[in-house]
C-alpha cells in the first residue's frame, strides 16, 4: 500500500504474535499478518438475534485475536492547539497585512 513502518511485534496471553498497523491488530498466520474476520450476521435480524452479548469467555477470547475496540488519539493541549493555529500561515499573513493598514489610517482617525 505504499507504507514503510516498523511496527513492534508483540505476543497474546495464548502466545499468538500480533502486530498492531493502521488502528489494527494483524495475526501472524505462519507466513505473513493478516486480520482476524468475525461474522456478526448479514442482515439486522440475524444482529438482533445476538442482541444478548457474549459471554465472558468468548468475549476476552475476541479481544485477544482482534484487540481493543478503541482508537487511542493524542489531543494536545489547549495551549498547543492554540499555538499551532495562530502560527499557522493564514493567520500569520492576516496579521502581516491588516496591523500595518490599521495603523496607517488610526493615526488620521485620531487626529481629527
């Protein structure tokens, strides 16, 4: 895909070796990663009908072969989020050609 990582290759509890790419757990099949697939049902009846949940068993078994179902995103804090936007080259060129305008016409302003 045009992707050149080097990603960590980590072991399960049951001594499966995964490695995590892109938000994705990939299992080692002998020769190459791949990701687990889970049918749920093709249709809404047939998700409905699993509507109960797993068990406990089967449940931790899933999370180990597909991972956590969660996206870990980094949010900066607001003092950085602040600082990346206002030095970001649109405001920057506001501010170059707006101050300069702004104070060539206050002083006529004030002065009348």
């Amino acid at each position: 895909l045009g992707f050149t990582t080097v990603c960590p290759v980590r072991v399960t509890p049951s001594g499966q070796r995964y490695i995590r790419f892109q938000h994705q757990q990939l299992l080692w099949t002998g020769k190459t990663f791949e990701a687990e697939h889970i049918a749920v049902g093709g249709t809404v009846d047939a998700l409905m009908k699993c509507g109960i949940g797993l068990a406990s068993q089967a449940a931790a078994a899933r999370e180990e072969r597909l991972g956590p179902n969660c996206i870990p995103v980094e949010v900066p804090s607001w003092l950085a989020t602040a600082a990346t936007e206002l030095c970001s080259f649109f405001y920057v060129y506001q501010l170059t050609i707006m101050w300069p305008f702004f104070y060539w016409k206050y002083w006529k302003i004030s002065t009348c």
